[in-house]
C-alpha cells in the first residue's frame, strides 16, 4: 500500500473520499497496519462532515442582504505573530457573499477555525460553496484554506499569481489544481455582484490583493484598515468608539505590521481614490461603512510619514534616575509653555510597539539616554532600531545623554537618528553628568524652549511668565532635581514642581 505521497494527493484524496481507508493512508505515511485496519473498518465509517450537519452554535451578522460576516475573536492570544501584546484580542475577518454564486473571501487563524466552520456552514445554509478567494496568505488569515478544500472539493480557489509559490510551500498543491490565478482589473461575475481583483503587493505581503464589489462598492481590503482587539458583539466601527477606544491599537496595528510600506500603502490608497467606496472590509477589526475619510485620511498620513499630531513624545532610558528626571523637567517646562500634548516613557518599561506607534503619531521626538559600554545603553539603541526598521521619517527630534564620566550617548543617537530619512535635530543636546544640575537645567530650559518655538507654541519668555517670581530678586534650587525657582521667599508650603519635594529640600543660589 502506498505510504508516502505528496500533499497535494493528500488534499485530492480526502477531497473525494473523507475518511476512506485511502485518504488514512495519505497522511504522510501511516503505518501499514493502522492503515490495513482503517481499511477493514471502512465500510461501516461514516464519512466525515464535522460537526452534525454543522448544526453548532453560529455567530455570524449580515453586512447586507447578501454578505454575511464570518470572523471570530481569539481573547485568549497573548502575542500577536508571537511579538505584538493584544490585551484587547483580535479579530480574524472573513466574509461569505450570496450570490448566484457562493463566495467565501478568506479564511481564518487556526485558532478560531471551529467557530469559521460553524459560521460558514451555518451561512451557506446547506448550498455548494462555490469560490474561495485568498486575498492574503498570511497564516493568521489562510490557515483553514486546506481545509475548506477538504470539506467544500469543488471550490475554485481564486488568488495572486504570487500566491502560488505561498500556496504550495504552506500546503503542498498546485493552485491550478484547484482554481486559477488573477492579475489586476481581472473580474468574477458571480451573479449580481461582478468582483474586481486589485493587487495590493507589500501590504503587507508580496502576495496581497484586495478584492472590490463593484456592484454594492465593497472593499476587501485585507490587512489594510485593520486593527489589533476582538470583536465583542459590535461589528461595526460606528457601533464603537474608535477615536476613544480603538485608534490607538489602529495605528500600533498598521504601524508595526505595516508601517514599513508607506509608498505601497500610497499606491494602494490612489488605486482606491479612483473608485466609489461605500463599505470597507478588512481582515481585522471593525468593518467601516460610514466615515471613511476619517479612516482613510489616517492611513495617508501614517504611509506618508507625516505625524498625525503636533506634539512631542519623550522616550527615555535611565537606570538611577538621573535621566528620568530630566525627562521629566524637560516635559514640565513644555508644559508650561503651554504645550498639553506631551508623552513621556520609559523604553525599558512599555513595550517597543507602542513607543513606534506614539512616535508616528507625534511630530516631535526626544530620546534620553545613558551611556552605556560607550554607546547608547542597549534598549534605546533597540528601539532605535525598530525605528529605523519601520521606515520612521519625516520627524524633528531631540537628545539628551548622560554619563557620569564619559557621556557618548548623544552623539551616537544623533548619529543614528540621522542616517534616516528627514529627520531634523532641534535644539542643542542637553548633557548631563549623572544627575542635573544648574548648568543642565538651563540646558534643558533652552531645549524646551527650542521645542515650543518650533512647534509654534508659546515663545520662551511666555513659558518663563508661568513662573509667578518674575519680579524676584531671589533664586532657589532644588537640592533633589535641580529645578529652580526665582522669588523673594519660598512659602512654607511650597513644593517642587518637578519632583514633588517640600520647601526644606532648596537652597538660595548665592
Ligand atoms: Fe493579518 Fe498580514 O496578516
């Protein structure tokens, strides 16, 4: 008896005989005697069809009349692609169009794949299922495509032309032995609806397309205007909050997953200019029928680089607290100059998806860092990095190092940061020698000031006027921070402003 074929005959076999000795003998080479009493046993099996006519529990919503949603969430999934925190889950998006025809646009992570099923069965409500199309082969979207051959062996498979070799390196068969390859402008007529194919390369793999009802101007728009957090009953993002509630795991999503391919996310955004939308439907998250400008005019600006936001995000790494501290002087001084829209990290506490999204969304970066083996200490140099691997730009930033006997971190930042692209440094690097005193406070005044004039904001002498001693003849320093006040006397219940300490922790500057 044959034992050892390839996949491809796996997926034929089972196809045509589910549960047949013949199709036992398939997987991968089962031993003979396994295989001899599957055979014997054969005629009395019943042929596989998953759960009881697939009779289960359904969750699946109407889009329209004639597109029902399939997906499920997986609250259960720690990391997204094993690196990406999603405390909120995911969803995994498919639809079913009812047409003269059936149409089944992807499929969905394994891990959801039991509610899929249920939900498709459900939909089909006993009908053949005519075409599956992969608009993306990314496991997370394509891992029950094998299996939908399986359960559906008439199905005409539509896809790339590049995700053929995908096909085959993840499942073993030929696509032409299950249906065809299309190019773009390529059409489906499936009845009423008439399906135009649009290719969609690097967004977010080589292999992506998008697939465009023509008929009720539906956009399938796959990885695209997607976003990380499971769906919880509201299919919709006008059901939702998303500014509140979503938009952050939105641009952490399109940031990290696909922030790399800003130009392809251009091209794939005027391809859709030229063409009326009414519904976008994509792999993740909420569907948009209401609104898309507002979603749309956010991808522009993520792909193109520009900051979504005039506001400056402070990522800082310290290990005494020195250059805390001055991270957080700087921002009390953009404060108040008047500047509300400011975010300060720690990079060895939140971790690097957000810092890249926060940095997308801001105009303004500063970076603080120790020195560390003479260069920047190591996980501002990775997050660094994964800016640089995201294809960050188009951005103003600033610097401040700290070394307690040889500071190097800012010249080697400013080295970094400007071999990429548009990048602008602002102000002068603030040095500090472990922790600040006067000379860095005023640094770190000058830097702030920089900041705001470039932002537009108050001008220096505005964010000095917050101070209420611009009379005084008296200047105190804060023996904990640095931070100085300037008038006559301090009250008794006076606290520092920048780290909280009472009036008894200054001293006058003689
Ligand atoms: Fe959601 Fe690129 O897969």
């Amino acid at each position: 008896m044959q034992t050892d074929v390839s996949r491809r005959n796996f997926i034929k076999t089972v196809a045509v005989g589910a549960g047949s000795a013949a199709g036992l003998t398939m997987l991968g080479g089962v031993p003979q005697v396994f295989a001899a009493q599957a055979e014997a046993a054969a005629p009395a099996a019943p042929a596989f069809e998953g759960k009881p006519k697939f009779a289960g529990v359904h969750n699946v919503r109407h889009i329209s009349e004639d597109l029902v949603y399939l997906g499920a969430s997986d609250s259960r999934l720690a990391l997204f692609e094993n690196v990406y925190p999603i405390p909120r889950g995911v969803s995994y998006n498919a639809y079913l169009l009812l047409d003269e025809k059936t149409v089944l646009l992807d499929t969905v992570d394994r891990s959801v794949s039991g509610q899929f099923f249920e939900n498709l069965a459900h939909a089909l409500g006993g009908r053949p299922l005519d075409y599956l199309i992969v608009n993306h082969m990314e496991p997370d979207h394509a891992s029950a495509v094998s299996e939908v051959l399986v359960r559906w062996p008439n199905v005409q498979l539509i896809c790339s032309k590049a995700a053929e070799g995908m096909m085959r390196q993840f499942f073993g068969f030929e696509v032409s032995a299950h249906g065809y390859t299309v190019q773009e402008g390529d059409q489906l007529v499936t009845g009423r609806h008439t399906l135009q194919f649009v290719m969609a390369p690097m967004v977010h793999w080589p292999e992506v397309m998008m697939t465009y009802d023509i008929t009720d101007q539906v956009l399938f728009s796959a990885d695209a205007f997607g976003t990380f957090g499971a769906l919880n009953g509201n299919l919709f993002a006008d059901e939702v909050n998303f500014e509140a509630e979503w938009l952050p795991d939105a641009r952490r999503y399109y940031t990290n997953i696909v922030g790399k391919y800003g130009p392809q996310v251009q091209d794939v955004l005027k391809k859709a200019g030229g063409i009326p939308i009414k519904t976008i439907c994509p792999l993740h998250g909420p569907i948009w029928r209401d609104n898309l400008g507002w979603i749309i005019d956010r991808y522009d600006k993520w792909s193109r680089y520009a900051p979504e936001e005039d506001a400056v995000v402070v990522v800082y790494r310290s290990v005494y607290g020195g250059t805390e501290n001055a991270a957080k002087v700087l921002a009390t001084r953009l404060s108040q100059g008047g500047l509300r829209n400011v975010a300060v990290y720690d990079v060895s506490k939140v971790h690097v998806s957000e810092l890249i999204a926060e940095c997308f969304r801001c105009s303004h970066l500063v970076l603080a860092s120790i020195t560390y083996n003479m260069d920047i200490f190591t996980p501002m140099k990775n997050f660094i990095g994964d800016l640089a691997a995201h294809n960050l730009q188009n951005r103003r930033f600033a610097l401040i190092e700290n070394g307690s006997w040889s500071p190097v971190s800012g010249s080697r930042m400013a080295q970094e940061m400007g071999s990429m692209k548009d990048m602008t440094q602002v102000g002068a690097l603030v040095s500090i020698r472990s922790t600040t005193n006067e000379e860095s406070f005023a640094q770190l005044t000058a830097l702030a000031d920089a900041l705001l004039t470039d932002l537009g904001h108050a001008a220096p002498t505005a964010a000095a006027s917050e101070q209420p001693a611009a009379q005084a003849t008296n200047r105190w320093v804060c023996t904990v921070c640095g931070y100085i006040e300037e008038r006559d006397e301090l009250p008794d219940d006076f606290t520092c402003p920048v780290c909280g300490v009472g009036k008894d922790k200054f001293k006058k500057v003689e």
